[in-house]
C-alpha cells in the first residue's frame, strides 16, 4: 500500500465515523436552531463549537472522492452545511471549510445532484450583506465560493472555470475574469449578481444579467424569470421605485 493509499484510508478512517455521528445528532442540532438565534453573538460562537468540531472532521473527507449514491451521503453533508447556516448565518471557519469542500473538491456529477434546499441556502450566503463577525472573511470567501458552487451547478463548470479569483484562472488558462465588469462597493470584490427571480439560482458569468428595463436594477437570467418575478412580486416593487424617482 503507498503513501496515497495510506492518506485515504486515514482520512476516511476520520470522515466516516464523525458523518456517522452527525447522522445521529442531526435532529438535536436542527432543533437548536431557535435557541441559537436568541444568543448574543459571543454565546453563539461559544455554543457552535462541538458542531464546528463535526464540520472540521467532515472536511476530511478525500477530494474528488464520488459520494455514496446508495447510502444518501451527499444529502448528508449537504444537511450539515444547511444546519451550519441556520444555526449561525455568518462567517465562521467550519462553515467556511464546508462551503469551499463544495466549491473545490467535489465532482460536477455529484454537484448535479445537490438538492433544492441547499441551492437556496447557497443562495442566502451568496446575497448576505451582513457578517458581524468577519466584515472581511463573509463577502469575499463565504459568499463568493457559495456563487462559484451556483455557478458549476448551473453551468456545469469545474471549479477553475467558475471561480473568480485570477490566480487559479491563470494557472489554468481560463480566459476572461468569470464575473462582469461593474463597480462593487465594501469588501466583497466578486462583483458577480444572481438572478433577481428568488427561486432561481443562477449566477452571472463573464456578462451583466439584463436589468429591468423600467427601475434599471433587478436583473434577470431570462426573460422567463423576469416574468415571473413581475407577476410574483416586482410589479409592486418596481411601481414604487417609478413613483419614488417622479
């Protein structure tokens, strides 16, 4: 057995008992989730500790490893990550190592796979304005990995065509910068917007997605979803800004 072989087996030997662990105190955590959000923020980072602890021997698990089809396993560690967000919805390094596992060291038939729950939680860390405890870390890495994930997910990209960052753009030879030309205020310098449409979860590429061609600030993927958004709720929305601008 070699020394690759070896590191596998160490690292599965570390992953499989702590999912299997998860598995058992998910419903504890989950039901935790109203008592978190009344703590102040020091309580929180105190209380999410042992959960941390599951997230970090979660992230053991071996890169470019096909998940278990057969035994749920993706949906699993897809749950830790939703739970980890609801739990405390703001940058934190479990959370942190979670996300990038998804963004850099899953195969694109697997993210494929990534249900509907997890997509619109990926989509609440993408558009977070606000990280009380790392105004740096959250916008730059939280929420722009949770847009490169949207982004393989809908397009069908490897990790290295979806991300923003030119460094791994470059070493790669991946033309163009992944994200628009626009002008981006506060920390965040993934410029890149997902479509306005709330069910949807598309994220913009190399282009601007169409604005609203009357408010000039909700943007599209689709004239389909700019449709239903209209119907659903921006008709309303997009009055108001007209009346509010004479």
């Amino acid at each position: 057995m070699d020394d690759d072989e070896l590191f596998m087996l160490d690292r599965m030997g570390k992953y499989l008992p702590t999912l299997e662990s998860f598995r058992a105190t998910r419903s504890i955590w989950r039901d935790r989730i109203p008592e978190f959000a009344a703590l102040s923020m020091e309580a929180q980072h105190m209380e999410i500790r042992p959960y941390q602890k599951i997230l970090f021997d979660l992230r053991k698990r071996p890169e470019h490893m096909p998940f278990d089809k057969s035994d749920n396993e993706l949906e699993d560690f897809c749950d830790a990550l939703v739970i980890a967000w609801r739990l405390l919805p703001d940058a934190w390094i479990g959370l942190q190592m979670m996300i990038d596992y998804l963004a850099e060291s899953t195969l694109s038939e697997d993210l494929a796979e990534v249900g509907e729950t997890t997509l619109l939680v990926l989509r609440e860390i993408a558009q977070q304005k606000i990280w009380p405890n790392n105004p740096l870390l959250g916008p730059m890495f939280l929420g722009g990995q949770a847009k490169t994930i949207l982004a393989r997910v809908t397009r069908d990209l490897e990790f290295h065509e979806a991300t923003t960052v030119p460094l791994v753009r470059a070493m790669n030879m991946v033309p163009g910068t992944g994200q628009p030309p626009r002008r981006q205020k506060g920390h965040n310098l993934d410029r890149r917007r997902l479509c306005d449409n709330p069910d949807c979860v598309e994220v913009e590429g190399d282009k601007k997605f169409k604005c609203c061609s009357r408010c000039k600030k909700a943007r599209y993927c689709s004239k389909t979803c700019q449709t239903f958004h209209w119907r659903a709720e921006h008709k309303k929305e997009c009055k108001a800004r007209g009346k509010t601008t004479g």
